[in-house]
C-alpha cells in the first residue's frame, strides 16, 4: 500500500516570465505534518496552491491522495482544507452564518454542521460571539473563524498558509496544539506553509527547505542540521539557502 498521501515530480510554474517554481518533486506521507519553510517569494503558496487544486502548472503532475492532479481537481478540493495567508471572510454574516455556509458547500448534513459549528467555536473560544457580525471581530478573531471553516468538513488532508500570522501567543499556541493533535492522534495529513522558523521546527516531522522556486533539501528538522553541519534550524536554514547578513551591511553602510 502506497504511504504517500502526496506525492508530486517534476512540478513547474511560470507566471509570464517569472518562474515561480523550479522542477519541484515532493513525497508527503500519510499522518505527516510537512513544512514549506523559506523566505517571502521562495514559492511557497504556489506550491500550496497547486497541491490543492487551485493552480495548474506549467508543467509536471502527480497525485494527491490517489487522484490525479490534472485530472481530478474536484475530487481533490473536496477532501482537503485549505487556510490561505490572507483569508477572506463574507463579514456581514456572523461566524455561525459562514461556517453553516460553508459546511453547506461541502453538503454536510445540517445537524451534523450545527454540532461541528460549536465545537469549533468553543475550541477557539469564540462560542459567545457566535451571533456577532465578522465585521467586528479582530484579526486573531477573524483567523479563529477561517481556521474553523478548514476544519468543518473534517478533511483528511490540510494545508495552512502562515497559520499563526496575526495571532496572539495565546492563541498561536492553541493552533500549534490543534496541528500535533490532528496530526498525532486524528492521522491528518497537514501541510503548513511558512518562514517562522520556530513554528516550522515545533510542529513539523518534515521540512522543504524552497529558496527561489526549487527544493534545495528536505528532511526532518534534526537532518538538515546534520546535512549542514549546524546545531540549529535556524543555522541549517540559512547554511543551505546561502542567506546571509550581507544586504543589512549595505544598508548600514548607507
């Protein structure tokens, strides 16, 4: 039985005549939380946004939980969740009006919604607002609520875009909790996009480390230290996108 819930060769992106991803192939097994680690324009959300069907590369395929990338796009959108980096809400309605709608989208039964609708909000501790209008929520609130709408349709497969931006620690902390959790004891298959290096390296099994549209290594957080030779991700991750400190010399020198 194949282990790869995803599993992706030769994956390319061109944006006119910008190439946004480079020759990228990828294996993500079953029940892993993977991280996409590297700076702002390494490629990262495209490459979230191709696993789950929203953008079709230039070139390159594979399969994601069994169906084809190319070919069965609907099948895919259907069982995965996705928390885009800026995530937009429909603010005149209140939290429990989206996520009912939401959970419509996937057809999921109207008792069943309810019922999901309010564990999610007690989870993220908003249950008392869920009558309120979106529009007075504040940004850790709003993130609360998009969260929420990854999860109602209970998917198998999870991609969170910066899962954490515009979160409190408190609440940061409780996503960090729910991803182990879901990952650990609900077998869920989570791919988190990010350049927060803590994050990455507290909640990930794996890490692709992109830099410029290619994969440059990929392991668990103790082996691209060892592949660098560090003692740190942090000093693994600039070691092997050849990042340095040279760019705030310059503007020093200004």
């Amino acid at each position: 039985m194949d282990d790869y819930l995803i599993n992706i060769e030769n994956i390319t992106k061109d944006f006119g005549n910008l190439r946004a991803l480079d020759d990228v192939s990828l294996k993500i097994k079953k029940g892993e939380t993977f991280g996409l680690l590297g700076p702002n324009g390494a490629g990262k959300t495209t490459l979230v946004r191709i696993l789950c069907a929203v953008l079709t590369p230039t070139s390159g395929n594979g399969t994601i939980n069994g169906l084809n990338l190319l070919e069965e796009k609907n099948g895919i959108k259907r069982m995965t969740g996705l928390l885009p980096e800026n995530p937009g809400t429909y603010e005149d309605l209140t939290s429990f009006e989206f996520l009912s709608f939401v959970g419509e989208l996937y057809s999921i039964e109207k008792k069943t919604i309810d019922q999901r609708i309010s564990d999610l909000l007690k989870l993220f501790d908003i249950y008392d607002r869920k009558d309120d209008l979106i529009s007075g929520f504040s940004s850790g609130m709003k993130q609360k609520v998009m969260l929420a709408s990854t999860l109602i349709h209970n998917p198998p497969l999870l991609f969170l875009d910066e899962p954490t931006s515009a979160l409190d620690p408190t609440v940061a902390r409780t996503v960090k909790d729910i991803i182990l959790s879901l990952s650990k004891e609900a077998q869920r298959t989570i791919v988190i996009s990010t350049h927060q290096l803590p994050l990455a390296e507290e909640v990930c099994d794996r890490i692709a480390l992109l830099h410029r549209g290619k994969v440059l290594e990929c392991g668990s957080p103790r082996e691209l230290m060892e592949i660098s030779g560090t003692n740190s991700l942090e000093k693994a991750f600039f070691k092997i996108t050849n990042l340095e400190s040279k760019d705030v010399e310059i503007l020093l020198g200004w």
